[in-house]
C-alpha cells in the first residue's frame, strides 16, 4: 500500500499508518517529533509539506545542519513530490546574497543550512512573515546561540500563524535540555515512538550489535611508562598547590584534569593579582592534559596518531603564539625519549587489522555490502583508508570528512562529499571511513555494516552511528575496545547515558504537556543582563532603529542579539570600528582573547588611534571574562594598555559579560543617540585632526570599491577631487588598477539621483 496525496507522486512511498498519524498532529499544532533513524522521520516532513502545499499559499522553510544533508532533502523533496521542481530552491553561503533574495521570492521551498538564513534575516533580504512552515532537522540542535534558536525567535516575532516541525533520532538524556528544545521552538506537541512501540515493531529490523576487544600491545608499555612519569610529575605539582586530592597517575582521567583547570581559572579571576603559583598551577595543568591525551592516543588510536601529535606539539612549541605548556613537553626528558621510541616502532594498533579482518570478511560473505568506519581523528581515517586499499581488490574504501582544513588536512568541499555519497551509494566505493561529519542525516538504507574503530562517551553521537545500518534491512554494528583504556569508559558511559535517556523520554512522553505550561520549567532563556532590566530594553523598543556593521562582524552573535530587537542591520565595510549608532559613536569590539593578542603584536593602539579620528565619541567594548588570565601576560601590561587607551587616546572603555550583554548595551547607546538625540547614522565615520590631503583621500575611499592605494593613484592621476567626479568611464580605467566594472560604479554612484526612503 503506498501514500495517496494530490501534492505525493504515486506508487512511490509505503504507506506506514504511525507516519501518518504524526503527520496528522503536526500538521495543526508545533511538534517535536522523536523517531529511531530509518523509521522516516524526512516522510513525517514530506506528508506536512504536502498538505501546507494543499492548504496554505505561504513559503515552507526546510533546515538541516549540513550542506550535504541540504541537498539530500532537496533530491528527495524533487523526487517524491507533485510540483515544479524549480520551486523548490537550495540556499548555500555559495550562493551571492542578493541572488539568493531573488531565489526566495520565486521559490516555494528554500532547503537551507540555518546559518545562511540567520544571515538573511539579519540583513533583511528574506521575510519570515511569508513562511507557512519551517522544518528544523536534528533539532536537538535547538539549544544556547545555535541558529536555529535565532529563527525561531525571529519567526515568532514576525508571524502570529506559524507552525513548526522539529525532528531528531536523539534529542538527549537530560530533560531539561529537551524541554529547552521545546520552549525555544514554542512545541506544544511532542511525537515519540521508540522501536519498541506497537505501530512501530513491524518496521524495526535487527540489529545485531557486537563489541569486540582488542589488547594493547606490549610494545606500548615503554612509551606509556615514559609519558606516565611525565604525567606524574605534572600531577605532583598540582597536589602540591592544592588542585587536586590525589597525585596518583592511575586515579586521573580528562574529567578530573578539566575540574583542576575550572578550580585554577575560578582561583585567578577572583584575584586582584593573581600570584606566580596561580599560574604555575595553569602551565602545569596545560601540560599535564596534554600527556593524558598522547596516552589515551597510543592506547585507543595508535602509533601513526601519537607521532602525528607529537609533531603538532612540537609545531606548537616552536610558534611564536605557542602555549608555555608546550614549550615546557618538548624539554621534558621523559616525553623526548617517548618521541624518539615512538618514531622507532614499526607496529600499529591492532585495531587496524581488526577493522580490515572484519570489513574483508563482510565483502566476502556478501560481495555488494557498504560499510561505514567511524574513527574519531582525521588522522586514524586516513590511516584506515589506506590500510584497507591495500588489502583486497574487493575492498574500495574512500575518506568523508569535513570542510574545515587541518593543518594539511585540506578536508572536503561540499561538491566532493556530495560526490562521495552518491559513489557510494552506486557502489564505486563500498566502505566509508567517516568521521562525525557522517553522523548526522546521512540518508543510505543499503548499508549493511556500521564500525566504531573508539566507542565515544554521547549517547547521541553513538545512536546517530549506529543508526547507519539497520535500515530497511537487518543490520550489524560492531564496536572496538581497547582493554584497560579509556575506550571501556567511554563504551559504558555511552550506554549509561542512552538507557538515561530512554527513561527521560518516557517520562517526557507522560508529562510533557504539564510541563510545557509551568513557566519555571525551564530557565529562560533571555534572562536580565547586570545593569540592563528587561523593562528599560522593552521601553526602547517599540521603535526602529539602525546599526551600521562592519562585514567581519556578520558572524556575531552581537548581530543575531540586535536583531531579534528588531534593529535594522546594515553591513558595510568601514575604515575604523565594528559598529556605527549615530554620526558621532562608532564603536570597536573586542572579545577578551583578541584584545590581548592585539595588545601583544602591537596592532591595538594603531586601532584605536584609527578609531579616535574617525569619531568624535569613539569607544571600546571588551567582551568576556579572563582578561588577567587568558593569556599568560603580566597583569602591569594589560593595565598599561588599558590606561593608556584611556588617558592618551581618550577612548572610554566597556566591559561586557558576553555577546548578548554587548547587544544590550548598543541597543540603548543606538536608542538614545537614535530617538532622544535624532541623530542619524553616518554610512562612514566622521574623521576629526586630518590634513587636507588625508581628508582629501578620505573622500575618495568613500567611492566603491576604492582602497587606499586607488584613492591616492586617482588623486596623482587627476589633480583633485573635482576632476575626478567630471571624469568619464573611459578617463577613470586609464589609472592603474580601475577597471570597467569598478569604473562605471563609481559613474553610476555619481550620476544616479538621491531616491527618497
């Protein structure tokens, strides 16, 4: 029996009555919908998408995490429903901008990364007043600044109509965060089935699930014994200054480390100087993490992992921004004898070969088989792949990784993982040696077997592995372990954390309602700032107002905080500051790690010096917490730089808690500049103590896509300022670096008449 709907291609989707009875639900009320991986959480979308399509004129906003889980739901929107598929539109930071607001207005369904929209919804080029229904995939993203917090704020302020469906395999074990979920995404309805439930059972296949141990070799011992003495001494000063209660190697784990670390930051930000021993304590404590983790390395990765570290130690070290921890490793006499055994094994960890038996065995025993490995590390990956490209001609493994560049690592372009998965998919490649980029979404009901090379301590992380395989056909997943090592914890502590959550959601599924209604079920999350009450921010806000922004600052959470206030955003690219609220303020931001390292390179007072002349009432944000401790920098030295910035350049300084507090504190200085001094914003700061020639100049910059180099060339060029404007296109491309498109902008700018707002 398949599904019947006007806007549904026949013949096509098995109809599943619980899929249908979730549709039904989320179709008139916000809903959360809980559902194991392969059970159909995309058609549950597809069958709301169909009846909003029936009944409501208004654009559908699909989310997902992912690029390539993007274009994932796009193909199968395009394949399964009834309507032209070029209204249904995919939206990439690839895409330009002001194309991108064309698409959204010709386009009936956007599927789109959240990032991309938060952008366009802070500059104002798409209208959430226009969406009918807006998908968030993996919502248990929805927490803290994710983007789909944002959206969901923005879509509550600008329509009253609105309906939303979240979906996740895995929303957590803490019932605190699922009810954040719910609150942030105004849920009133939740949606859960576990493979257990009656309407579910027929659909749920096996899935068989082994956990295999493998032992350390004996050739490590040296190597750990080595790192362990390291790791003591480091341990022995930390007792010693009172971090921790116990100096035993065999006692510590990464959690005690990290709860050593929070006690020592805790212990300098409540001193007026902290001492030397405070900060003896913080290098110790650096160092002593940094041996635990090239132990757990060789113990759960390998040899090839821990001298891929050892290097980045050494990189490290050798830096000019290099940590006083690392510095301090590569002395050590213990870790450089490690370092030089390690590079002298010629073994690697037997879970190496362990994966290539298994994944040999399953190509042999069912020669079409597609395989995911899941390492932890990119450099495990590589190692894998290319352990099994030389085992069998049967075997044709492939890396999917992500974007992001490590180091060499450059990772995958968008087009080349989209391209992977639909190798894969064909069979061009049969095994998939992933890492977390494969957890979420990946959509490939034909795998049959799912490898963790480490098992990892999230529940979620291990659900969204394993529900790789299992789908529409019996599945296995087996799981390496490493005996005596942190893999035992972690492998536990996983299923702890899942049986944990199994619990939580029955729980959630009995009360959810009740809970919903009580106001203090959850913390709010727009609490009141120190020094800004929400009754003086609601009395700003019933009017507009407008920001200038410089471009690097899109980023921010600062600009998501300013507009969920409802305060127009304008992007530009300016010579001095990060925002602009009035002809006379500009305003330069500095979280508390770039302030340091801008006082450290010299490159902060030229910033304020530009960012004096430029405003007649400059001033300068420090955002965050540690500015004594952050960085190992003398406490004198930061209260030079900060008195200096004071009393020589006479720029005020603001201490802000974080981004949003940072948001509040633009908002009222924009309002009152704004509202009470009707003053207007200026495009580009007013520049104050200039010569003629560098007023001269600074007039020309203003001119598109003129530098400081062009606007000198122009001005040796033509003489002066007049002779400029009267020139045409022609005279302008005759100066070295003006090309015709830059040329007939400046031409059009000149001549086009001042529209009216």
């Amino acid at each position: 029996m398949y599904i019947k709907h006007e806007f549904i291609k026949p013949d096509l989707l098995e109809y599943r009555e619980y899929q249908k009875r979730i549709a039904d639900s989320a179709v008139r009320i916000n809903t959360l919908v809980v559902l194991p991986t392969g059970l159909g959480k995309t058609v549950i979308a597809l069958l709301v998408i169909a009846e909003k399509l029936k009944t409501d004129e208004g654009k559908i906003l699909f989310l997902a995490p992912t690029k390539p889980l993007v274009n994932q739901h796009a193909h199968f929107l395009k394949k399964f429903l009834l309507i032209d598929e070029r209204s249904i539109a995919v939206f990439t930071g690839e895409t330009p901008p002001l194309r991108r607001r064309e698409i959204w207005m010709d386009s009936r369904i956007i599927v789109s990364t959240p990032q991309v929209v938060e952008n366009d919804v802070v500059s104002r080029r798409v209208d959430l007043r226009d969406v009918c229904l807006i998908i968030f995939d993996e919502v248990h993203r929805a927490v803290g600044n994710y983007s789909y917090v944002f959206i969901s704020e923005m879509y509550r302020q600008q329509r009253g109509d609105r309906l939303v469906l979240g979906m996740t395999a895995s929303p957590g074990r803490d019932l605190t965060r699922i009810l954040e979920v719910c609150r942030n995404l105004d849920v009133g309805n939740i949606e859960i089935r576990t493979k257990y439930d009656p309407d579910v059972i027929p659909y749920v296949h096996d899935l068989k699930i082994v956990w295999k141990e493998v032992p350390l070799p004996r050739e490590f011992a040296y190597t750990i014994q080595l790192l362990r003495k390291a790791l003591s001494e480091r341990l022995n000063v930390l007792k010693e200054l009172g971090m921790i209660e116990s100096s035993s190697v065999s006692l510590i784990n990464r959690r005690r480390l990290l709860d050593a670390q929070k006690k020592i930051q805790e212990e300098i930000r409540s001193s007026i100087k902290p001492s030397n021993t405070l900060f003896r304590a913080a290098s110790a404590q650096n160092a002593a993490l940094k041996i635990y983790h090239a132990i757990e390395l060789l113990q759960t990765q390998g040899v090839n992992a821990l001298r891929n570290y050892f290097q980045r130690l050494e990189n490290e070290a050798s830096s000019r921004g290099g940590s006083k921890a690392s510095r301090d490793l590569v002395r050590d006499s213990n870790v450089l004898e490690a370092m030089a055994y390690i590079k002298s094994l010629d073994i690697e960890h037997p879970k190496s070969e362990e994966i290539t038996r298994i994944v040999k065995e399953q190509i042999e025993t069912k020669r079409d088989s597609k395989i995911i490995v899941f390492t932890h590390y990119r450099d495990t990956s590589a190692y894998v792949a290319e352990n099994l490209k030389k085992t069998d001609a049967l075997i044709r493994p492939v890396r999917f990784i992500g974007q992001a560049a490590r180091g060499e690592d450059k990772g995958l372009t968008q087009r080349e993982q989209i391209e992977i998965i639909k190798k894969f998919e064909k069979g061009e490649f049969n095994v998939l040696i992933a890492t977390s980029v494969a957890e979420e979404g990946l959509d490939i009901p034909s795998t049959d077997l799912v490898v963790f090379y480490e098992p990892i301590p999230s529940e979620i992380r291990t659900i969204q592995r394993r529900g790789r395989t299992g789908r529409g056909m019996p599945g296995k997943v087996v799981i390496l372990i490493t005996k005596g090592t942190p893999d035992e914890g972690y492998y536990w502590a996983a299923r702890h954390k899942e049986k944990q959550m199994r619990k939580e959601l029955e729980v959630l599924r009995s009360h959810l309602k009740k809970e919903l209604e009580k106001p203090h079920s959850i913390s709010h999350i727009y609490k009141t700032k120190r020094g800004y009450s929400q009754k003086t921010l609601r009395d700003y806000q019933d009017k507009k107002i407008s920001v200038v922004v410089d471009h690097r600052e899109n980023r921010s959470p600062v600009i998501r905080y300013l507009s969920s206030k409802n305060v127009f955003i304008e992007s530009q690219q300016l010579d001095a500051g990060d925002y602009v609220v009035s002809s006379k303020i500009g305003v330069e931001r500095k979280k508390v790690e770039d302030f340091l390292e801008s006082l450290i390179d010299g490159k902060l007072f030229q910033q304020i010096k530009k960012l004096r002349d430029a405003y007649s009432r400059p001033v300068l944000i420090i955002e965050g917490e540690g500015l004594l401790t952050k960085r190992n920098i003398d406490s004198n030295a930061v209260f030079g730089g900060i008195v200096s910035i004071i009393s020589d350049f006479g720029v005020p300084i603001i201490t802000t808690h974080d981004s949003r507090e940072t948001a509040d504190f633009l908002y009222i200085m924009a309002s009152r500049e704004q509202r009470e001094n009707k003053r207007e914003v200026a495009i580009r700061g007013r520049k104050w103590s200039m010569s003629l020639r560098e007023r001269q100049q600074f007039i020309i910059e203003g001119l598109p896509n003129i530098s400081a180099v062009l606007a000198k060339r122009l001005l040796s060029h033509f003489g002066s300022i007049r002779a400029i404007m009267n020139a045409s296109e022609e005279q302008l491309c005759e100066v070295h670096g003006i090309g015709k498109n830059i040329a007939s902008e400046i031409v059009k700018l000149l001549n086009t008449p001042y529209p009216e707002k």
